[in-house]
C-alpha cells in the first residue's frame, strides 16, 4: 500500500480561526478571494445543445442542485425530469441512447453510484451505450456526512468496462470537458462541481484531452499528481512551498480511466524528488492505486506518498475543518510534503 498520511504529524500550535457556521457544511471549495464562474455545467451544456440538438438534459430531482436547471430554461422540450428515482434515470438514459439521443443523465455522486450501480453497469455499459453521466458533491465536498459523501465513487466507476471517468479540475475544465463528452462516442462518468466553481486553469493555457495528463508545472524537489479539487490544493500547496523554496511541479490527471500511463510513467522516472498523489477520494481503489499498479507495471519505484481521504466513514461538519482532519486542505497537504522532504 502507498504510505498515506491524512493529518499533518508536525502539527504546529492551534491558531485561532472564525467560528463557522452550518452554512459552512456546502461552502464552495474557492478559497477566499479565489476567481470562480457560475454553473459552468448548465452553461456549457446549453451551448452543445444549440450545437446537437440530440443533446437531452435528464435528471433526479436535482436539476437546480447539478445545475441543469440552466439547460431545462432552454430547452425544456429536450429536459426529462425523472423524480427521486435514480435506478429509473440511469435505464432511461439507456433508453434514450438506444433512439439516437445524447443523454446528459445528473444526480449527486451518491446516488448515481450507489445507489444506480447495477443499472449503469447493466444497462449502459454493457451495451456500451452514449450516456454521459454527470454526479456532483464528488468526494468530500459536502459535510453532510455519509449520506451524501461520495468518497469511493471513483473505486466504483473504474471497475466498470468501458466506462470513461473523468475528474476535472475547475470551471474552465469543466466546460471543456462537457464539450469532448459530448463528441465521445460511448459511456462517461464525470464528476462534477457546481455553483461558483474555481477558475485556474486559464492561467496555464490548458486544454483537456480525454486520457491525457498535463504537466502544469515543472519541480525538481517534488511531483505533485492530482486531479480534480486536488489539483486545485497541489498549485496552491507549489506557491506555498515555494516561499521555503521548495520546488513542487503539479501533473493533472484528469482522466481517470483510461490512465495515462506513459505520461505518468515518464514524469516518475525522474530521479530525486519525492512524488505524491493527490486525490478527493477513498485511499482505497482510486487514482492513488491506479498509479501505484501503472508503476509497478513499468518497474519504476520512485519515492511515492499519497495524500487522501481515510477508509473510514467520514464526519459531517463545516467542510474547511473537515478539509483540515482528513489531509486534504492546502495547509496541512504543504506542512505533510515538508514532513516527508525531512
């Protein structure tokens, strides 16, 4: 197993931080002052339906909630509102793939996983069907408790044949990715932020490739690889660390499945600098084990950490303290990374 530390061992002495509220427990993931965009989702969504008019917007009960409900304004005779009925939604897409439609099927990551497993395994993937399903509150982004806590969502999802998954990063992303799952040909499982969701990626010219990782930045002292909100932590943790100056390169691992492994295996090879990766998922069958399997495969056994979430049901609460006991806040991923740097 990859050593995974999910609390910082140098804890230094509390600081004194604002009283959160409840309203904390669905706070967005934008740090303080971050640049975000609205619903970029719904918004990308209603400009692949103006481009393919197969394009057919389905969901739970949670068009508002996944942001949807922005395609529904546009084209309500192309928007298919399913009830609390997830096992329905997901053979119902499969239906309307089967008659030539480009289903876009929305519910949280819960639901969509747990809860529709069997019928997205049966019913879409088997048959290899062109259903694009789209979960929010991946991860620990809600501190709504188990419930509503997606962590091993990834874990799921990979064990399906033929089924892409993808983690995006932020809003820019986001958008770019509706776009190339509408032209795939075939099942895709993306998670999906909502809301006012983080801008960064425009500051690196990115561009996102179904099963394509990008070298964001270069580091001689450390390898950063992540996808989706991790991403978002690992260039913060890089600006941070860098004040000690320690040089933290960050590689976005996008897509989940297929890996790209030769990507990745190249970036490791590197001798002399610690890699960690980085994911907003169960340590257990995610991105971090995923890697681990592509380098042994290849026989490269660089000095490897893995920053995520514990094999545990997590706690509800306010989502920065949450962050902050499981290991996946800026502050404690930076001072674990100087832990393990000695």
């Amino acid at each position: 197993m990859i050593p995974t530390i999910s609390a910082n061992p140098a804890t230094p002495a509390p600081v004194a931080k604002p009283r959160l509220t409840t309203s904390a427990m669905i706070a967005s993931i934008a740090s303080e002052g971050q640049r975000t965009e609205a619903a970029p989702f719904g918004h990308a969504l209603v400009r692949e339906g103006q481009r393919d008019p197969r394009i057919v917007g389905m969901t739970a009960d949670l068009a508002k909630y996944t942001d949807l409900h922005i395609f529904s304004r546009e084209y309500p005779e192309r928007f298919l509102q399913m009830g609390m009925a997830e096992q329905l939604l997901m053979a119902a897409a499969g239906g309307m793939a089967k008659e030539g439609f480009i289903p876009f099927a929305t519910t949280y990551a819960v639901f969509a996983t747990r809860r529709a497993y069997d019928f997205i395994h049966q019913v879409i993937a088997e048959e290899n069907l062109n259903v694009k399903i789209c979960a929010a509150l991946p991860g620990l982004t809600t501190g709504y408790g188990p419930s509503h806590q997606a962590t091993e969502d990834l874990a799921m999802m990979r064990a399906i044949p033929g089924l892409t998954v993808i983690d995006p990063c932020d809003a820019l992303e986001t958008s770019q990715c509706v776009a190339a799952i509408a032209r795939h040909q075939g099942p895709v499982y993306m998670r999906l932020a909502r809301g006012r969701v983080p801008l960064i990626l425009d500051e690196y010219d990115y561009q996102f490739e179904i099963g394509k990782a990008k070298l964001l930045r270069d580091g001689k002292d450390v390898l950063v690889i992540a996808s989706g909100l991790m991403t978002m932590r690992a260039l913060e943790v890089a600006d941070l660390l860098s004040r000690d100056k320690i040089d933290v390169g960050v590689l976005h691992v996008a897509t989940i499945k297929p890996l790209d492994v030769d990507t990745i295996v190249a970036a490791c090879r590197r001798e002399g600098r610690l890699v960690v990766i980085a994911e907003n998922h169960s340590q257990v069958g995610g991105l971090g084990e995923a890697i681990a399997m592509a380098l042994l495969q290849a026989r490269v056994m660089p000095q490897l950490r893995h920053v995520a979430l514990p094999d545990l049901f997590l706690d509800a609460g306010a989502l920065p303290t949450l962050h902050d006991r499981y290991g996946i806040s800026r502050d404690v991923m930076a001072g674990n990374i100087r832990t393990w740097l000695g």
